[in-house]
C-alpha cells in the first residue's frame, strides 16, 4: 500500500474495519458526502434512523424508509453494517410519553420491535447495538423504562429475542467507559453477569467520544484487553475528538490527529479490528447540531473538513494503518 491509497484501501487490505456513521438527508442529497463514504470507508453505522424513535411514528406502525436507505447503500458499496440501537432510554417515541402501559405490554412491545427490527434487517445487517448506555455515569443501572418494568433482566431478555432473529454479532454499547475507569468497571461486572447467565453476547462497543478529555491509550488498551479475556469482541464504535472550547491547543489539528494515531495504534496491539467514527465530516458532526455544544467543545472532531477534504487526523490513521 501506498501513502496515496485511501484509507479504505489501506483498511481494507489488513482486515481492518473503518467505519462512519450516516443521516440519510446527507446521503440522499450531498454528493461530496456519500462519495466521501463510499471512497473512504468500508463500514456505516445510520447515526439515528434504526433507533426506535424515528422508526416508530405510532404504536403499531414502522417507518423504515431512512433504514433501509442507508442499509441498502451500505450493502451496495459492500460494505459492513451496524446497527445501531435496538434498546435504549433516548431517542424514544414521541406517542411513548402518553402511553399508560403496563409491565407486560412494555416487555412485549419490546420483544416485538426487535423481532421486527433485528428480524428484517437478518441478511443485511452485520452487528447490533442491542443494548445501549444502560449503566449511569455512578456506575449503577440506569433507570429507564425498560429497567423499570424488567429490572437488569432486560438485557437478558432483549440479547436473547435479537439472537432469536439474527446471526449478526450482538453487541451492548456504551460511553465514558472506554479506558479502564469506575464506568467501565461496573460495565464489566455487568457484561460478567450476562455471561455468567449464558446470555447471547458478543461484544462491547466502546463509543470514545473523546470531547475535552483523552484518556490513556494505554488505558484503553488494557480495557480492551480485559474484555476480549471475557471472550468478548471490543469494536470502537462513535470515535470523535474535540477540544475544550476556549482551552483548545494552538495545533489542535496536530494533536487531534496525534490521538487518532495512538487509537490505531491501541486497536492494532490489541486485535481489535473496528473503528468508526460518528459522522462523516465536521459539518455533519452532531457536535453541531445541539446549540449549547459551541461554547463547550471545539466543532471540527472528524477526519474530514466541511469540504470533506482530508485533515491531518486522516493521514494520521492512514499512515497507522500502512505502517503499523
Ligand atoms: O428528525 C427530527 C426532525 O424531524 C425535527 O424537525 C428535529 C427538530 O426537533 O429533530 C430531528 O430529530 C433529531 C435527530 O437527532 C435527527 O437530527 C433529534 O431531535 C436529536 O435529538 C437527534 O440527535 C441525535 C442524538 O444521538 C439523540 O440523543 C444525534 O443526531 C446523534 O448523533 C446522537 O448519537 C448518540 C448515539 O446514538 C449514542 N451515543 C451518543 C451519541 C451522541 O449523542
């Protein structure tokens, strides 16, 4: 491989997943976006098109037409798709608020978007986020309606309806634990548990959106190596790094691409063989989408610029990947 391979190809020839998270009204309607995609990365996440919020409009209807968008281009290009989220406590239904359910109907309402969800995508989807961000940042179980109505035993229960329906790899997703800290030991006693119980889990996602704070890499690869020790698969799999508005390095460009480098770098000793970042480029970047973000975090975490032109960061994970 070259230095002007592209970081597809660079990827690609190693085993290597590199992947990138995509909105459909990006994809449908900006060239220089799903090109960037297609040229750049082997692997998409849809950012919120398969979360149960926009594919529920009402009760008993589903709306899979940005899913599918995103899942059939993803398909098309050959590339691996996950999915991303089955079970979460955000993003819910707008009708959910009023809805008087009782403990049973929940748990069977739940059962029943994953058969669907998990159940259509069967053949074209690769890997789960079956369960996300169900432990609170004090490390207990965060109260949700799920956890409300079924105790710990939803992820039992959600892991085991997903792997009735499909092969793909199931994974439990979360933030804030990405090196070894308080979060991700509690998450670790929590995915020990779920083995313990013979539960049908495959991996751990560690998001690393890294805004303001950049743990160890060194960390990181110990927290990986102790869930693969678990048998666990680790995948990255919402990678962003932004600075602390208004305490950002002068060459915050050199350093964001430093962090990306020593990521590879964590992810290569350790085996782990999937990263993906959350978006495509900086204009697309959630970070940009919620306005009290500007004045917290710098807006520019992506490999890509507002023209989708390669930043240092790029070169970065592309050199990785040749060299490392
Ligand atoms: O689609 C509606 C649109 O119809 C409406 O006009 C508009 C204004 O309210 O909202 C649009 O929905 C927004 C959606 O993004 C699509 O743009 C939601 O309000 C907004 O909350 C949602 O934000 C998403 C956020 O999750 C929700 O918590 C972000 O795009 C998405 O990047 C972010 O992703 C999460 C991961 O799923 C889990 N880990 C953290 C990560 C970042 O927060």
């Amino acid at each position: 491989m070259s230095n002007d391979s592209s970081l597809k190809e660079v990827a690609t020839d190693r085993g290597f997943r590199i992947g990138a998270t995509l909105n459909a009204q990006s994809l449908r309607n900006d060239p220089s976006y799903w090109k960037t995609v297609r040229n750049e990365f082997n692997a998409i996440t849809p950012e919120n098109a398969l979360k149960m919020g926009p594919l529920r409009p009402a009760r008993n209807t589903y709306d899979f037409t940005d899913a599918d968008a995103i899942v059939d281009f993803g398909r098309a290009n050959d590339m691996y798709v996950r999915g991303h989220t089955l079970v979460w406590h955000n993003q819910l239904p707008n009708w959910f608020q009023a809805w008087e359910y009782t403990d049973e109907q929940l748990e069977t309402f739940l059962r029943d978007h994953i058969h669907t969800v998990a159940g259509r995508y069967r053949a074209t989807v690769d890997a789960w986020d079956v369960v996300n961000e169900a432990v609170a940042d004090d490390g207990t179980l965060r109260e949700t309606v799920w956890a409300d109505a079924m105790g710990e035993k939803y992820l039992d229960r959600a892991f085991r309806w997903a792997s009735e329906v499909t092969d793909a790899t199931l994974y439990y997703n979360d933030y804030g634990a990405d090196a070894v800290n308080e979060k991700s030991d509690s998450i670790y006693t929590l995915l020990s548990n779920l083995l313990e119980r013979d539960v049908p889990i495959d991996g751990i996602g560690l998001q690393c959106h890294f805004l303001g704070d950049r743990p160890a890499p060194e960390s990181i690869a110990e927290n990986i190596r102790r869930f693969q020790e678990l048998g666990l698969d680790v995948q990255i799999t919402e990678m962003d790094v932004a600075f602390t508005a208004g305490d950002a390095p002068d060459d915050r460009c050199q350093e964001q691409a430093a962090y990306y480098r020593a990521i590879a770098e964590a992810c290569l000793e350790t085996g782990c063989d999937t990263l993906v970042q959350w978006g495509v480029n900086d204009a697309n970047s959630w970070l940009r989408q919620f306005k009290d973000f500007p004045e917290r975090y710098t807006d520019d975490p992506l490999l890509f610029d507002d023209n989708c032109d390669p930043k240092p960061a790029y070169h970065a994970l592309t050199d990785t990947l040749i060299d490392g």
